[in-house]
C-alpha cells in the first residue's frame, strides 16, 4: 500500500475522529446513551388478569403482551413495539389495553391498511360487547365529510387508513388547487389531542420521507404503540420511522455539530439553514443513521457493523416484544400447517402457445442482453415476465386482452389488468399500486412501461375509484363467447383438487389467491360450472363491499370458495373458516405469499391448513418457484437481508427466467 493513501486515510480518520469529538462536546448524551440503555432493565412485566370487559379468553401469552404493554406506558417513551408474529393475536391486546384505562378522557385513533377498517370494528365489537363507541373515517362513510373536532372527541375509537390520514395532512400541509388558487385545509385529526395513537401493520410508515410518515408523526397523543408482524430487523432503515413516531430519543433526534440544538423534525429553511438554530443542514447529523444504519450498511457483519448491531438489539430489546407462532403453538392451539407445490404439465394446445410466447421473450431477451442493454428495457422485461406467468394461468389472458368491452376502465400498464388501488403517474398512465410499487423496488432507475419516460408516481396518492359496476361488466367472461371456451391445465389442476376435496365428505373451505382478476374471472366460471360455490373479493371494491363478501364467505355453509385477488387480501384479512389456500400464480417475493398463508393459519384455526401452490412444471413457474426458495432461504440466513434484495429481481434472476440456467 502506498504511503500517501495510508496517510490520507489517517487523515480522513483522524477528520472522522474531531468531528465526534465535536459532536459530542455540544451532546454529551451521545457518549453514555448505549450504556445508559444496557443498565436499564429489559422490561418483564409478569401476566395481567383476564380483563373482565373483554368477553373473549386471552391466551396467557397475550396477558404478557397487555401487562408488558401497560408497563411499557409508564416509562418516558409511553408506548412501543408489539411485533408479535402474524396471527398472534395483536388486535385483541391492543383492544384489551384500550379497555385498561376506560374511559379515557380523549378519543384513541387507530390507523390501519383499508381492507382492515371494518375487521377493527367488528372485532372491537365482538371483544369489548359494543362498550366502545367506534367511528370509522374513510371516504365513503357519509358521517366524516364535515365532522368537527367536538363531535369526533364523543367516540372511543377512531379508526381511518393511513391513506386517508395522509390525504387530511396533504390538504393542510401543500394545500390543493381551485380555480382561483391553492386552499390548505386543517386536519381535524391532527387537531386532537388523542389518548393514544396505534399503528396498526406499521411498516406501512417504512419511509421516513413519505407523506404517510409524516402525517404519523405529525400526530398529537399521549401514548404510541405500533404494532407490525413483519420483521423489522432484516430492514435496518425502516425501522427508523417507528422509532421516530414512538419519539425514542436521543436514538430518533437529529443533533446539530455546531451547537447543542437536537430536533425530531428535520426542518430547513429555503437556505438549507436549521430552522431552530440557524445552522446548514449539513452540520446536523441523524443519530440513528450515524450509530446504526451507516456502520450496518459500510460493514455489513463486521467489526463496527457488528458492534452497531449489539446495539441495536440492546434498543429493540427494550422497545419491543416480538413473539414467535412456533414458540406458543401449544397456548394458541394452533394445528399443523403444510405447504405443497402442485406440478402439472401444459396440454398440446396450449403448450404450442405457450412455447411461442416463451421463445419470444427468450429471444428479445437475448437480444437486450448481446447489445448490453438489459438494464435500460427492464420495463419490457417485467411485461415479458407478465405475459410468461399469464400464459401459465390460460392463454385467454393474452389473447383477449383487447377483445370487445374492455375499454372504459382504468387499466394496469404493468399486469395489464383492471387496475386495483389505482394510481396514476406524471405521465398520466394508471398502474395498480402494489404493482407499481413492486416494479419501483425492483430497479433502480425505473421508467414507464407505456411511454418509457423516466417513471414519476406518488405512490401514497389517495387511489382513483373504479366503477365497480364497469369493471363486472368488461369482465373477461363477457368478452369471450364462452361456449366453446376450453379450460386450461391450471384451471383443471384446481376444479380437481377441490373436487378431491369434497369427496373428503368434510366441509372444506378454500382460499384461492391469484394476482390476476381475470384469471379469478375465469376461475369463477369454471368452478360455477363444476357446481362449486365462490365468492369474490378484488381490489376495486369499496371497504363495504369487502366485509360484506368476507361475512358472506363466513358465515355460509355452501359457499366452498373465497376466490381473492393477492393485491387486495394479502394482508390483514382474518379467514379462520378456511383451512385450505391455492395460491395459483407463484411470485418471486415470497413475504408477499406467507403473508397470504397466514389469512387462515391464525388464532382461532381448528384444523390444519394446507396450502398448495399450483405450478406448471414446464414454464416459468418452475423457476419462479425455485428463485423464491433461493430468497427463502436468504431471509432466513441472514439478520440484515436487505429489503431490496427481496424485492429485487437481479440480472442473474432474469437471466434464470429466461434460459434456465
């Protein structure tokens, strides 16, 4: 190594060195907050009584949760992190904490995803035998066009999606246009003062950029709690926004290097100056990043990667309580779950289609790769891959995309399907969401798939309602003349296996996820035909609607079949009278099916599940399959699989997908 880089290093080092030592002249918390942290006790706070307001029995694990939560209030944080595993049962000790300290003076707001707004009510209902006056502000309920603040400070609970708090945040922050110019508008919501603030999934505040993040934060209330059954230490990044709204400080504050001003908002003026003190934005360092994030990410596992680790579990052990199904199986009585890849073959017709629409993208795929330019058509490529996993489901999601009667509704330009959550770019093209977001993460310069400008897309807009009605109408089955449609092997592989079901003589429920409506339309016909009862839950209909299929679903004996559609159900849907999932079409993130696994394998599940995933052996499934299992296995390998990783699809992915090798 030559002398002069060495002697720069030290110089870097010993330029690395004074400015924390500057730091930590102006904020001398920063020396001792780790030790401060390890002597202060890991909170274990015994077991509460059955609380006698909650009709249900909770489990004795859930009595820990409640007791450690109360506890948990009474330190200077006043809140934290339940991050219990999925189907563990986080609502019923959040309602049970509630009902703690009931009456309480102010309102509690609980913020969840839309498609569990109505499961809240109805749970806090049915726990707490309707003690709780509840109120659910969303867009369609009527009652929260103009409610006033002292109307909405009459009810217990609160509940509203984080779209919707975002949008009443948006409008007081940036304002809207009229004709005559931009109106901001005061949030009633950020107008409360409320007893206590519960994020419900709370990694859907991931971002601390984001709006949605921001409104959170924005929050006025007296205790905060977020409850997530996601993991969050495989994302060290993201674990950062629950810190910041729990205000865990000094780990959430940003400290300024010239003075001793320390701030939870990082606030610039039009100079980049700091707002309190004066200073550049750039002398003011996050201490989160700064101890944890940057060594994490520079050395991974090593040396001051792993030191900030030890630290950053000595912070979760203090702020979380995370537990595992497998740890409680016994407590929660929860039966066996299997999983089983279905493999079936194309037939002759549809495999001369198929291999067709195969060699194609191989080819353009070639293509892109001999005049190296895979990364710039990764807009293609996601389309091709659509169409490879499309042609797997029938060959009629391709061939009569364009056939009469589809036109007036909004159409996804990534699944090409009737957009669901439907967003919209700055170059005026609609997308689903979780599409849009998935095909985001997956590259790093994105561009869209229609007019291949760079993409822009607010991923947090509120969404653009369908018209439910329309999209029933343009249907794939009323574009096709259906008596003389054939099946195809994937839909046969699934009329057999549920007819294998019922000569069980049990009565067997089943979940049937797909990420393509049209498929559920063709599934739909085809199981009706066979004398199978569904019903149908997909993402364009409205938060009513949703529950009402759901207790449809429930509460019949005859119907046999759920059939959803993932964008829509993946998460915070309670299916505890299945016991059967098909996953139809496979998808490389595999969070995204476990998530869809659990619908039935939760609290309140009496016989063992199985979920079956159907695969055609010679398409693209077999290796989609196979890349999932590799990611699988990554997550479960590592502390810190990053986020992207998952989401990613990366070249020697593609290249898989496309050549097999």
């Amino acid at each position: 190594m030559s002398s002069s880089s060495s002697s720069s290093r030290n110089k870097s080092e010993s330029r690395t060195t004074k400015e924390r030592n500057r730091l930590e002249k102006h904020h001398p918390e920063l020396k001792t907050m780790w030790t401060d942290l390890e002597k202060m006790p890991v909170m274990k706070a015994g077991k509460i009584d059955q609380p006698a307001s909650i009709s249900r029995q909770l489990k004795p694990f859930q009595l820990e949760g409640v007791a450690w939560m109360k506890a948990m209030e009474k330190l200077e944080w006043k809140g934290g992190l339940l991050g219990d595993e999925m189907g563990l049962g986080k609502t019923i000790q959040a309602v049970s904490l509630i009902m703690s300290d009931y009456p309480a003076k102010q309102p509690t707001l609980v913020l969840v995803p839309p498609v569990a707004l109505m499961q809240w009510q109805s749970e806090i209902k049915s726990y707490t035998d309707g003690t709780l006056k509840t109120f659910v502000f969303h867009g369609t309920n009527q009652k929260a066009k103009n409610i006033t603040v002292k109307e909405l400070k009459k009810f217990d609970v609160i509940m509203m999606s984080y779209n919707s708090l975002e949008s009443m945040y948006r409008k007081q922050e940036k304002g809207f246009k009229r004709k005559d110019g931009i109106y901001k508008e005061k949030s009633v919501i950020h107008a409360i003062t409320f007893h206590r603030a519960i994020l419900d999934e709370a990694h859907c505040i991931k971002t601390r950029t984001t709006m949605t993040a921001k409104a959170c934060f924005a929050l006025k209330t007296e205790y905060r709690w977020c409850l997530s059954g996601t993991p969050l230490q495989n994302r060290i990044g993201e674990l950062f926004s629950l810190v910041r709204f729990l205000n865990i400080k000094p780990f959430a504050s940003y400290l300024c290097k010239q003075c001793t001003c320390s701030t939870l908002e990082w606030s610039m003026d039009e100079n980049s100056r700091c707002s309190d003190c004066g200073h550049a934005g750039m002398q003011h360092v996050s201490v989160f990043n700064q101890e944890l994030l940057n060594p994490i990410q520079k050395f991974g596992n090593l040396g001051p990667g792993r030191e900030a680790f030890k630290k950053l579990r000595l912070m979760t052990d203090r702020i979380m309580l995370r537990r595992l199904k497998k740890d409680h199986t016994n407590s929660m009585e929860l039966p066996v779950k299997e999983v089983h890849v279905d493999r079936q073959f194309f037939g002759e017709e549809e495999n001369d289609f198929a291999n067709s629409i195969m060699t194609n993208g191989q080819r353009k795929f070639d293509t892109y790769v001999a005049q190296g330019v895979l990364l710039n058509n990764y807009a293609n490529i996601f389309g091709l891959i659509m169409q490879m996993r499309q042609v797997a489901d029938h060959p009629d999601l391709i061939l009569k995309k364009n056939a009469e009667g589809g036109q007036n509704i909004l159409v996804c330009c990534i699944c090409d399907e009737p957009a669901e959550d439907t967003i919209k770019s700055r170059c005026k093209h609609d997308f689903c969401r979780a599409c849009v977001s998935s095909y985001i993460k997956s590259t790093d310069e994105p561009d869209c798939p229609r007019c291949h400008i760079g993409l822009v897309i607010d991923l947090e807009q509120p969404e653009i309602e369908q018209d439910e009605a329309l999209v029933k109408k343009s249907s794939i089955v009323n574009r096709i003349k259906m008596e003389n449609w054939t099946s195809s092997s994937k839909i046969e592989l699934l009329v057999h296996e549920l007819h294998k079901l019922r000569s069980d003589n049990a009565t067997h429920k089943s979940i049937i996820f797909s990420q393509f409506t049209t498929m559920l339309q063709l599934i739909e016909w085809r199981l009706r035909r066979a004398g199978i009862t569904t019903v149908m839950l997909d993402g364009s209909m409205t938060p009513a609607q949703r529950q009402a299929s759901i207790e449809h679903f429930m509460n019949n004996i005859d119907v046999e079949c759920f059939l959803v559609s993932l964008k829509a159900g993946g998460v915070a849907l309670n299916l505890t009278e299945a016991s059967r999932v098909f996953i139809v079409d496979p998808w490389w993130n595999p969070a995204a099916e476990w998530q869809s696994a659990d619908r039935c394998h939760r609290i309140g599940q009496t016989r063992p599940c199985i979920i079956t995933r159907l695969c055609i052996e010679d398409s693209v499934e077999s290796r989609m399959v196979l890349i999932q299992e590799k990611k699988t296995s990554m997550i479960h390998s590592t502390v810190n699989a990053d986020d992207k990783a998952m989401d990613t699809l990366s070249p020697e992915d593609m290249q898989f997908l496309f050549r097999g090798s």
